[in-house]
C-alpha cells in the first residue's frame, strides 16, 4: 500500500482537521508528519467541537492508530494540555496514540527566543503563533536539538540543562522587555515547572521508531493517511519566504517527516477554501480591506483556532492554488466553507497578478515582493444556503458553475466539497482515481 496525503494548498486553516477525520475511516493510521503546536486543527461532531494541536485527527475514532511522526516538533505542556482534554471528552489516547522517538522537542526558551526575535524585528515581524517553532526546528537543523527519546536517557536533565544555558545567552542579548518573558501568562520558572510536569503526564503514550511501524504497516496493505499543517504558501521553500513556517509543508515533506519512500506516496488530496485566508504578516495579493472582506471573517467565523487572531480574508487565488497544486501533486482537490460565499450575489476569483504593464498567472520568486493588483473574474452566486445539500446534483446550479471553473482553472476537478463545520456536512463527488499502488 502507499501513504495517501492530505494538506493544505493555501496559508493554513483550510479545514484540514475536519476533512481527516472524515477520511479516517478509510485508513488503518492516522500520521501528522510536520509542524507542530502552530497548528489548530478543528473537528465538529455531535455538536461537539474540538481543536487538536499536535495530535492527528483521526484521534476520534478509537480503532484508528495516530501517530505524531519525526518531523513534528513537539511542546510537552500543549501536547499534556491535549490529552487531558480528550480524556475528559471520553477518549482514551494512550490506546491509540503513539510518538516517534525522533520528534524534536520544543523547550521553554525556544518559545522565549521565538518571542523577543518577533519583538525585536518590529514592523517587519512574520506573525508567528510564538510557539517555538522556528527557534526548534533552527536547533534541528543545528545540530543540537533534544529528541523525544532523549526524555528516556538519564542524561536527559543534563543535556537539557546545557541547551537551555545557551539559549537564556541568546535572549540576554536581546535585552527584552521583562513582560515577554512570560509565556501563556505565567512567568518562565513556573512554566518550566509545568513543562517537566507534562513530560511526566504524557509518559503513558508510546514512544516508537515510527518509520520502522508505518513501512511496516504498508507491508501488510494497511492503508495511511499523512495530515499535513499550516499550508502549501507556508512552506519554506516555497511559500512566501520569509512569512512562512520553518517547516516543509507540501507533499514532499512526508517523505522525510515519517520515513516513507517517494515510491510510496498514494493519492495527494489538496484541501482549500472557496476563498482564501491567511493569519499573520506576509503577501496576500487577493486580500480585501472593505466590507466584503469582514462579511467573510463574520460568514466564515474567521479568527484563529490556535491565537485567536482575526484572519485576514480575501477572494480565492487561483494563481496560487494552481502553483500549489503543482508542488504537491494534488490528484484529489477537496473545497471547504463553500457555504460561506451563500449570502453573495457575486463572487469574484483572482485569476492573475498584474505588476505593471505583466500579468503572471502564478507566484514566482520576484512576485511577491511587487505591489499586485489583482486581476479578478466575476462568477454569479447562489445566494441560497447549502449547508444541508447532501448530494452535488441537489446543489445550486450556480454553485456547480463555480465550482467547475475552479476545477476548469486548474485542470482537476473538485472531488470533495465541505458545506459546514460538522463531519456529515460533506459531499463526495468522486475521487480521481488516480492512484498508483
Ligand atoms: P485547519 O487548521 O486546516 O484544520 O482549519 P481550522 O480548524 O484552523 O479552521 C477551519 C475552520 O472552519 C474551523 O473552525 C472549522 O470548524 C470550520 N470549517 C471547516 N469546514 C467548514 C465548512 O465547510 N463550512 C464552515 N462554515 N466552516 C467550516
Ligand atoms: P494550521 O495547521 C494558519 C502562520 C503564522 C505565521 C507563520 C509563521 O492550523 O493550518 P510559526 O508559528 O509557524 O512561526 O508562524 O505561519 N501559521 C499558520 N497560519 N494556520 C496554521 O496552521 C499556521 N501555523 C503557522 O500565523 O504567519
Ligand atoms: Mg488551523
């Protein structure tokens, strides 16, 4: 069998956790293979809401095995705060959840460092989620990160000790303001405390060689589902940098994040909204700053699930989309809050960038630094609710037009469409069939 993935193709919080837990029932595990508490995934049943932040999504469904892979980075204190929420909610993730020993862990003083760097850059900020991100995965690739399976070794306290050392010389010299060194409201030593806590809560999940299970799992024709975080114009390379994540976000990154060959990479389902969004600083060039922009923040209840903030909302980009389905291969397209364009008598697509005299019809590296003007196609709306269609023939005609000139524009066509927040609020259309295994 080959992994099947799912990511996002925009800047993040495309209803990636509410699709897999849809999917989940088709798959044997569940894997997350990148980033790390920056996300917040959220799924809706039985009038229920829950918001995940490192675990997978398939977390819900018991007979499901969740894995959080090595290419995750991983907060004890987030991680410890989420299994207790689960276990009040009637779950039981110790029987269904384990970690890669080879995960990276994100100490208290990676979220400080994260903290006085974003205050210190100013206007030029990126809009992190402040959780220590790019100061764990900036450790990882330097060499001296601490590893989930270290927490096993009774050098671990040590090695700890010799890192934080470092890093408390680091934020010295930044000189910061005593209210930053505060993370989620307490100060550094109390928060510390909690972490070491925390790793003591989580002991009873297994720690496992990860890439040894899931190759293993392949073998004997289980079928995995790889969960992606943030989005495709986060990635590293190639989002727009430096206003992305530290992380590889497309497709790619699952090879490397849970140990899978490129051999085994199954269907790519490339998950969008009807419009788009993004969180933080950083290029946006179909954003809306009038009124039709907040009607989409309010239809589309647009503010953060891991910070709160307000999403800034814009008008779908094809030019970006298009781009990101090409870096990941998307073989299935899956379009989520349609229903949030239902109140719209028109709704409008960027179908280019005009810098100047030049239309381009994708991102390319000078793009994003230019001031784009935005080439935008009107399409006529449906203007009736559509949260309680069921089936793609009973939706809108319009809708259906909509949809297809999207399909149309990046020459696949949407296989899913997400109606509402709840699991059953889903159409499947059809697949693409484009599998290779
Ligand atoms: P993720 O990070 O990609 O998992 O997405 P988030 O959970 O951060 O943000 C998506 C938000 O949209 C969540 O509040 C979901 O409950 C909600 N949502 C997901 N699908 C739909 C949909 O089809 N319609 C509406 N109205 N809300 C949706
Ligand atoms: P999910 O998985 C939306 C954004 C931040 C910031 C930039 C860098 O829920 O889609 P970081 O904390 O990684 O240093 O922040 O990336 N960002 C996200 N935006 N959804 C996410 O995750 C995000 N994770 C990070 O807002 O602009
Ligand atoms: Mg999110």
């Amino acid at each position: 069998m080959k992994v099947d993935v799912l990511l996002g193709l925009q800047w993040g919080d495309e209803g990636k956790g509410k699709i897999t837990d849809v999917l989940t029932p088709g798959y044997d595990v569940i894997a997350r293979f990148q980033g790390g508490p920056n996300a917040g995934h959220t799924l809706e049943f039985d009038g229920i809401k829950h918001i995940l932040h490192t675990i997978p999504s398939g977390i819900f469904h018991p007979d499901k095995v969740n894995i959080i892979g090595n290419g995750v980075i991983v907060d004890p204190y987030i991680l410890a705060r989420e299994l207790k929420r689960l276990r009040e909610r009637g779950a039981n993730p110790e029987r269904n959840l384990m970690i890669s020993k080879r995960a990276h862990l994100i100490l208290p003083t990676h979220r400080l460092i994260d903290a006085v760097e974003e205050a210190s850059k100013g206007k030029a900020k990126i809009g992190s989620t402040l959780k220590g991100i790019g100061p764990a995965y900036t450790d990882k690739t330097r060499r001296q990160g601490l590893r989930i399976g270290d927490i096993l070794a009774g050098t671990f306290r040590e090695k700890y000790e010799n890192l934080k050392t470092l890093h408390l010389r680091m934020i010295e010299s930044f000189n910061p303001d005593p209210e930053i060194l505060r993370i989620e409201g307490i100060s550094y030593e109390e928060y510390e405390k909690f972490w070491f806590d925390s790793i003591e809560y989580i002991a009873d999940i297994p720690l496992i060689d990860s890439e040894v299970y899931i190759n293993r799992c392949l073998k004997e024709g289980k079928k995995v589902l790889a969960e992606g975080a943030q989005g495709a114009m986060l990635d590293i390379d190639f989002g727009t940098y430096p206003f992305v994540t530290s992380s590889n976000t497309i497709s790619a990154g699952v090879c490397s994040g849970l140990g899978i060959s490129p051999r085994n990479v199954g269907r790519v389902f490339g998950v969008f909204k009807a419009y788009c969004t993004r969180v933080g600083s950083g290029p946006f060039p179909s954003e809306l700053f009038d009124e039709t922009g907040e009607m989409l923040r309010k239809n589309g209840n647009e503010f953060g699930s891991t910070t709160g903030r307000p999403r800034r909302c814009g008008w779908l980009d094809l030019p970006a989309l298009r781009y990101t389905v090409m870096l990941n291969g998307v073989t299935d397209l899956v379009m989520m809050k349609s229903d949030v364009l239902d109140t719209f008598d028109t709704v409008e697509v960027c179908t280019g960038y005009r810098i100047g005299e030049q239309i381009l019809d994708f991102p390319g590296y000078e793009t994003m630094n230019h001031s784009i003007v935005p080439v935008l196609k009107s399409i006529p709306g449906w203007n009736m609710p559509i949260s309680n269609i069921k089936t793609w023939e009973a939706l809108p005609e319009a809708f259906r037009k909509y949809t297809e000139a999207i399909g149309d524009a990046l020459e696949l066509p949407v296989s899913v469409i997400s109606t509402g927040p709840n699991r059953d609020q889903t159409i499947i259309r059809n697949f693409s069939g484009q599998r290779n295994d």
